[in-house]
C-alpha cells in the first residue's frame, strides 16, 4: 500500500511538472516529502539500494503522470481551464500549512521577509513575460546543446518549490514543441512504427533529459545545504514563491474563455478537491535517517 501510495504522490509531482505555473517541488512539500527526496537524490551514489528503492516508485508515479499528462492535460485545459487550474490551486494551497509548520521557531529576520518577497515578484515576472512559442524545432548542434540546457533550468526549478519548470519552458516559448508536442509525437511514432518521426523528436527529448538529471543533482544539493545553514530564510522564499503560482495561475487569460455559474461551481468543488488531495497525500512516514 505504501508502494502504492507513493506512486499515486509521483503522479502528482509528474503532473504539476508538465502544468505551467505549478511546481511539482511545491507538491513535494506539500505532501510532506520533500526534505526526504533531496536527501535521496543527494545520497544516491553514497548509498544507492536505500536511495533508489525510496526514489523508484515516486520516479514511476511521475514518468506515467508526464506522458499520460501530455496526451490527457492538453484536452482537461482545452475543455475545463478554469475547473482544472483551480485543482492545482488547490493543491498549492494544501502546502501552505506544511511550509508554515516547517518555519516554526526558526530565524527568519528581514533577510527571510525580503527572501519572500524578491521571490515572489520573480515567480510573478515570469509568467508577465510569457514570450510566443516556437512553432518546430530543427535538429542541430545548436538546438541539442539548447534542449540541454533548458533540461538543465527546467529541472532547477522543478525541485525549487514555486518555481514551475513548465513555466520556465513557457516563459522561453518552448513549452508547446517539447511538452504537448515531442512527447505525444515520440509514443504515437513508435505506436505507428514511424520511426523518422520517433528520432527526430528523440533527438529533442534526450538531450532535455540529460539537462534534466545534471540539473536535479545539482540543485538538490544547493537546496540541502541552504536548509542547513538557513533553513527558516530559506522557507521563506519557498513561501514566496508558492503563494506567487496561484496568482500566476490566475493571470492566465485564456482559463476564463466559457465562464458561467455553473463553471465557477465546479472549480470551487475542484478546488476543495485538491485541498484534500493535498492533506491526505501529506504526512509521509518518517525521513531516511543520515
């Protein structure tokens, strides 16, 4: 059941990676995990059979949430926007008692105070400069080393509660080509044996990948040496920047196209849902001890 349990939480995580404005290291935290995957991702090479036996199933949970989101996500935002970013709201929201738990009797001074707020602005800025996205990408030197890097940035701002990778890939304009384009393209190719199809866009996503992991290693350090040192400063900018992704949820214009009564009841269902969601996900069993 634990198993089971912790797959469904890599799910969550998967699905908010792929959903522009929201962090799957806020849902992380949220479901009281975070502390524990850094630490895994840290000790991985020390201590590989613990590490990687507690990372497996939450890297299970979010590699079928990523391609199944890629496919299912498009056609929930298409159809429901308003409905389904109000869940993430949600689940966003469920977080918000765990980080202030966390904060509790620790130093915080006006270094936290503008932490939370340089934060928060940054979160917000992104998204006002959402560029245009890129309509095809061409195979080249160039556009691999590019694909690398973003995978790099992406994955920083995955385990970076508040900060959504996918908005990152939005802001830069590369979201629709990489997420709801080359990963649908990838399955659909080898489903239908078209293989030119499968390597171009092969080329795009493993290069991503590879940005991906030298990213992840390298931020989950940084973040447990900043809990170390300046745990309660350092939640409050994760604060900052998880109280910012509803606001830059909301800014989106386009999740208000179909409005009605009837709309708006249904994301306040929606909403309480990912609260829920959000507590009763929370509370995982104890952290691997050092």
């Amino acid at each position: 059941m634990k198993w089971f349990l912790d797959v469904l939480r890599g799910m969550v995580i998967g699905l908010a990676n792929v959903i522009p404005g929201v962090s799957g290291g806020t849902m992380m935290v949220s479901m009281g995990i975070y502390d524990k995957l850094i630490y895994s991702i840290n000790n991985l090479f020390k201590k590989f059979k613990e590490c990687f036996r507690i990372l497996l199933p939450y890297l299970v949970g979010m590699l079928l949430a990523i391609v199944l989101g890629s496919f299912a996500l498009k056609a929930a935002f298409r159809d429901y926007p308003l409905p389904t970013n109000a869940l993430f709201i949600g689940l966003i929201l469920g977080s918000l008692p765990f980080i202030l738990k966390e904060m509790k009797g620790e130093k915080i001074g006006w270094q936290g105070v503008a932490a939370f707020v340089l934060l928060f602005a940054l979160v917000v800025f992104l998204k006002a400069i959402e560029a245009n996205n890129v309509t095809r990408i061409s195979l080249n030197v160039g556009t691999v080393l590019l694909m690398v890097l973003l995978g790099a940035i992406c994955s920083a701002a995955m385990v970076i509660p508040g900060v959504s990778g996918s908005m990152i890939l939005k802001t830069l304009g590369y979201y629709e080509p990489v997420v709801t384009e080359a990963i649908p393209a990838t399955i659909k190719g080898i489903t239908s044996g078209d293989w030119s199809v499968v390597l171009h866009n092969l080329g795009i996503l493993l290069p991503f990948l590879i940005g991906i992991v030298v990213g992840i290693f390298g931020i989950a350090r940084l973040i447990e040496v900043l809990m170390k040192k300046w745990k309660g400063r350092t939640y409050c900018g994760i604060l900052g920047m998880v109280a910012a992704s509803p606001v830059v949820i909301l800014m989106d214009k386009s999740i208000y196209e179909g409005f009605n009564w009837v709309i708006c009841l249904v994301s306040v269902v929606a909403l309480g849902i990912g609260i829920l969601i959000a507590a009763k996900l929370g509370g995982d069993p104890e952290p691997v001890k050092e």
